[in-house]
C-alpha cells in the first residue's frame, strides 16, 4: 500500500507535526509511549479514511461532469443545425447528420467516399494540417467548411484517425464582400501615343475632325459602362469606374485600342493609345500611382495597348501593331548629357548586355566602352565569351582589336574590380533574370539602362537613368545617337563603328524590319566614321555544320493555322540558340508564311525562337510563356521542361493568341 498516496500530501504534514512530539515524549518519558503511539495511529486512520472520502467524492463528481459532457456532446453534435460530417482516413464517411444529407441531396451517403459526394472539397488541402477552414461554393452558395482531425481508441486499441468536417454557411458575407468589391473603384490613365505626329501631319480641318471623333470615342468607351472621364491634357485622360464594370472593360479587352487605331482622317500616321488600369484594394492616391506606372509600362512596350496592374502582377491586352518611330532628338541629348555626368563621377563603369550576347548587344557595348574611354575612365564589358552568334567578331577583335579585347572580363574577374562608386550599364535587355551575370547586380547598385525591346513585367530595380525607346530598331542605333550628343566629334575607330553597324544589321535583317528615319541616320553615321559595309557582312557567315542543322530545321517544318511555320530540333548543340533564330527568319521567305516559331535544345535549357512579319505577334504569344522581344522578333527559355513539354506550351500560346484576336475582331464589328 502506498501510505503517502492514502495518507494524501495535506495529511501528511499534520501526521509529521504530530509524529515528532509524540517522538520526543516516548524517547524522554516512556510511560507515555503507549498513549503517543495510539495517537499516531488515530491521526494515520482518520487521514487515510478523509483521503479516500475525498477521493471517492472526486471520482463521482469527474464522471458525472463526464456523463453531462457526454450528453451535451451527443445532443450538440445530433442537434447541430448545421451539415456535419465525419470521414474516416481513407475517405469514407462513417456518419453524417442530417442537414448534411439535406445538402448534398444524395439518398446514400455512410461507407461512400466523401470525394464521390462533394468532389469540390479538397481534402488534400487538410492532409498535413489537423484544424483549419475550407472554403467551399456549392449549390450557389458559399461554405467555411471547418474540419478538425482526431484521433480515436485508448492506449490498447489500434488508434484510428477521424476528420470531422461542419459546414458554416457564408453565403451571406460572401456576397457582401463580392458587393462591396464590385462596388470598389478602378482607376486608370489614356494616353494618345503620337498625338503631335499626327496633328502635324493633317490639314487643320480633317485634324479638328479626327480629334475630336477620338474624344467621342474614348468617353463613350468608359462612360457606357457608368465610369467617369477627364481629359485633364490635350493627350491625356483620367478614368474612375467601378471595378465590376471594369471587369467587362477587360473581357471586352479594351477594344478602344481597335475603335481608336481605325479612325482615319486623311492621317498618315494610325491613331494609338496607351492605357494603365489598376483595380487593387487601395486608396484613390495608391491607385493613381498604379494607374500610371501601368501606362508608363504600356508605353514602354511600344505603345497601342492596355497594361492592367493588379497585386504586383501586370497582364497585358493589345500591342499587335508595329510602333511607330517618335523618338526626338532632345531626349537622345538628354540622355547623353546625363549619362556623361555619371560616368565622370564613377570610379570605374561595367557594361552588360543579356545572356548569350549576339551582335547587337556587344556592338552597344563597345560602343559604350567608347563613351566611357572618351570621358577618360576606365571601362570594362562583362561577359563569359563568345558563342556562335559573335564568333566571327571575337576573331576580328583578337586580330584588330587587342586593345577592346583586354577590356572583356569573366563575372568573376570583374567582381574584385567593383567600389561603391561603380557604375554598371545594361545594354540591350532590361530583364534582370537576363542578364550576363545577374550577381553583379547586387554587387553594383548604380545602374543605367539602354535598350530598344519591349517593356516586360520584369525590370531593372531603380536604375539612376532609362533610356528605353522600342522604337528604336536596335540598342546599337541608341547607343550610337548617345555618342553624337555625347562630344563635338565622335571619336569612334573604324572597328567600332563597324561592331556598331554589325548590331543595327542584325536586329533589323539588313535593314528590312524596325527600321526608320533614325536608323539610317545612325547608319551614315556609322559610315562616316569608316564602317566598311563588306567588312560587316563577313561578320555574319556560317559553318558549313551550322547550314545544314538549319536546313534540317527547315525540312522538318510544319504549318498551322495557314500561315504559322512550326518546327523543332533535339539536336544539343552549343550554337543551337543562334542556328534556331536564323531558321526562324529563313521560314519567312515562304510564302503565305506570316509568323515562324523554331524550339531547339541548349545545353539544358530548351530555347523558342519566334519571328513574325508583324501582322501576328511573336512577343505577345512567347511573354505568354515568360519570354519577351519585340512584335517581330521575339524569344524564350525554359528550365524545367523537356523539348516536347515547351512545343506543347507553345502551342496552346499560339492557339489562345489566335483565339483572342479573332474575339478582338467580333468585338469591333
């Protein structure tokens, strides 16, 4: 017997307090130990029958609050008014009550899997989690469906784990919540792209006209759907509309752009908008903001088209015109003015261009390595060597151009040269993920970026200066235009000029596609400063290896939808990526063909190259894919997927992109 247990610990003390007396009294008068011991023992038995009194009276009083529990558990779980259900761990419902029967209207429901009944719950959402809240829409209404996951037998029974799902009817606040967030507003900016081109290519009447027409047709675009509009410039106009109507603005995909693109007024120049939206949960000013780094970004894509912003994310409707020339020279004077006072003011300056770099991206970067040297700093271009694309540059430089040759380093040469007053130029991509050495981004914070392509989603953090024109048919032509604001004389060698010539060339195809007024000025420039046009044409001979991969390329193409040439290779070749581009633009002399799309392997990476005469856009059905370029040329990367995967993808890119412009043009009948 366990005395301290049935003496009880309180018991205890008073006997030891008693104990140690009694002790004394025997030890010191012994004919008292007979009396003490007795009062021991009527202490110990009046403890031990108080103890177990107390414990009796306990035990009754735990299982009738049992009993209760018990009971109010049972009539609580009965009664409950709510659908409740309990699933065992393989799925199937081993009880329901009978609101939950009234709910799914099935006749049989115990020993069914719950999945067959109520396929809308996700129970893979609750499988690691023991409690949480589901949500659930069902039968046009709205559900928070709490489970609670438990595990049922004592410590000799095999333990059985039980989920216990009730569903709470939300319908009520759900639709309060969807009314108030129809009910919120989108705000959202309209810029006219090329206003004062076109008003000063028109007679003062037919201008009035037009005008006045495009006016008429913007409001109405928004007014019709009970939004507000204010012309606050003579180009610009501020919209504010419920977010529920701008759900139809978006499903309708702002077929303004087409309203607008059609009017014709004797103008030689077609009429383009760019548009910025936002519909976040955010205050008038967060909104504005959003609105306008939305039209900023539309406009930096070239123009003619809606940019939404929402959560972070941007989505992008339109865009399938060719942008038209409208750079002015004050700007490109600006810009040069600028970026001369940094260069001056850096320790040293990096250049950059994107990944697997082609003639245009370091033609630029020697032509900013010239601009750094003319401002008497030290300049260097980051790169990890040639590839097949500038093959026939790097022999040219290692035979003619030493001195521009010394200034490529690896990322890791470079990286011991950095100070905090570095300053790093990005030339010809502004996708961070793209670049040369993404590291060296973090390394210099200082940055500036030239670049002709398309505005994506992804960009550049906080560059100090931005020169983006996708106007522009290459960042060559920029980087050129740079240097003749940049000094009196442009003191480009001949080898210079020509790497310059060689990036023009390359991105508009011998001067056939994206090419204006500015890129011929920049041509002659060019020229003027030596460029040998012949010289510039050697650059871009191929191996006799590399022909033939591109004729297989071209006999293994197929045609879809009419006018769309698709083909692929799995061939793992180091110039796969430049042999794939090549083929692209060979697929457009075929005639009827109006866009061309080749996937090949590189290295581990699967690589699509898309090439259109710009009546379908390559860079909207390849952004759809993560990658980016311009209407006419345009590509992608993926790392994740094999070759089958990504034509798969592309594919359905394509399908969805010819889907959406047939829908563009039921709209605007």
């Amino acid at each position: 017997m366990n005395l301290k247990k049935e003496i009880g610990k309180d018991n205890l003390l008073y006997l030891v307090l008693i104990a140690i007396p009694s002790v004394l009294l025997i030890i010191y008068n012994p004919k008292y130990a007979l009396l003490a011991l007795i009062l021991i023992g009527l202490v110990v038995l009046i403890s031990i029958r108080k103890t177990r009194t107390d414990q009796d009276y306990l035990s009754k009083e735990l299982k009738r609050l049992s009993s209760i529990f018990e009971s109010i558990s049972k009539q609580a779980i009965f009664n409950m008014p709510f659908p409740l259900v309990l699933v065992d761990n393989n799925g199937i419902v081993i009880w329901h009550n009978t609101p939950f029967q009234k709910l799914t209207e099935a006749e049989v429901i115990v020993n069914k899997e719950i999945d067959n009944i109520l396929p809308e719950l996700d129970l893979k959402t609750n499988k690691e989690d023991k409690n949480g809240i589901l949500k659930l829409e069902y039968m046009n209404k709205f559900f928070d469906v709490h489970y609670r996951n438990v595990e049922t037998g004592n410590q000799d029974e095999i333990k059985e784990e039980i989920t216990m799902y009730y569903f709470v009817d939300s319908t009520e606040t759900q639709t309060l919540k969807d009314t108030l967030n129809a009910k919120s507003l989108a705000m959202g900016l309209v810029f006219i792209d090329n206003y004062d081109d076109i008003r000063n290519s028109m007679t003062d009447i037919n201008r009035n006209l037009l005008f006045a027409e495009l006016d008429n047709i913007v409001k109405n675009s928004f007014q019709s759907l009970g939004g507000s509009v204010k012309k606050f410039e003579k180009d610009k106009y501020i919209v504010i509309m419920e977010r529920a109507t701008f759900k139809l603005l978006e499903e309708k995909r702002f077929d303004v752009l087409d309203r607008a693109r059609d009017l014709y007024y004797g103008n030689q120049i077609p009429v383009t908008l760019s548009l910025g939206f936002s519909s976040d949960d955010d205050t008038p000013k967060d909104l504005y903001e959003k609105a306008e780094s939305a039209v900023n970004v539309a406009l930096g894509r070239g123009g003619d088209q809606a940019v939404v912003e929402t959560a972070g994310q941007f989505k992008f409707y339109g865009g399938k015109s060719k942008a038209v020339e409208k750079r002015n020279k004050v700007k490109a004077r600006v810009i040069s003015y600028a970026l001369k006072q940094l260069i001056e003011t850096s320790d040293n300056v990096f250049v950059m261009g994107h990944k697997n770099p082609d003639m245009d991206a370091i033609g630029s970067a020697i032509g900013v390595l010239r601009a750094i040297e003319d401002c008497e700093k030290e300049g260097y271009i980051i790169t990890y060597g040639e590839n097949l694309s500038i093959k026939n540059l790097y022999e040219v430089l290692r035979k003619d151009g030493r001195v521009i040759i010394e200034r490529f380093k690896t990322p890791d040469q470079a990286k011991p040269m950095i100070t905090k007053n570095s300053l790093l130029i990005v030339v010809d991509n502004h996708k961070p993920s793209m670049v040369e050495c993404p590291d060296i981004l973090d390394l210099i914070p200082r940055t500036v970026l030239i670049d002709h392509h398309r505005r994506g989603s992804e960009f550049l953090k906080d560059p100090l200066l931005i020169y983006l024109e996708p106007y522009a048919s290459s960042t060559s032509e920029l980087v050129t235009e740079i240097l003749t604001y940049m000094s009196d004389k442009i003191n480009l060698t001949k080898l210079e000029a020509e790497c310059l010539l060689a990036g023009i060339t390359v991105d508009t195809k011998n001067f056939t596609f994206q090419t204006g007024v500015r890129t011929f000025e920049a041509a002659s420039t060019l020229k003027s400063c030596g460029a040998d046009s012949q010289v510039v044409s050697q650059l871009f001979r191929d191996d006799y290896e590399n022909v033939m991969a591109r004729a297989k390329i071209l006999q293994d193409t197929r045609v879809i939808h009419d006018n769309i040439a698709l083909s692929k290779s799995e061939t793992i070749s180091d110039d796969a990526v430049l042999i794939a581009a090549e083929a692209a633009n060979e697929l457009l002399n075929i005639n009827g063909i109006e866009a061309s799309f080749v996937v090949v392997k590189h290295k581990d990476q699967v690589h699509v190259s898309g090439r259109s005469y710009g009546n379908i856009s390559v860079q909207l059905i390849l952004e759809d894919l993560g990658g980016g370029g311009h209407l006419t040329s345009a590509g992608a990367q993926f790392d994740d997927k094999n070759i089958d995967e990504v034509e798969e993808s592309l594919l359905q890119a394509i399908d969805k992109y010819i889907k959406e412009d047939k829908k563009d043009e039921s709209n605007l009948n």
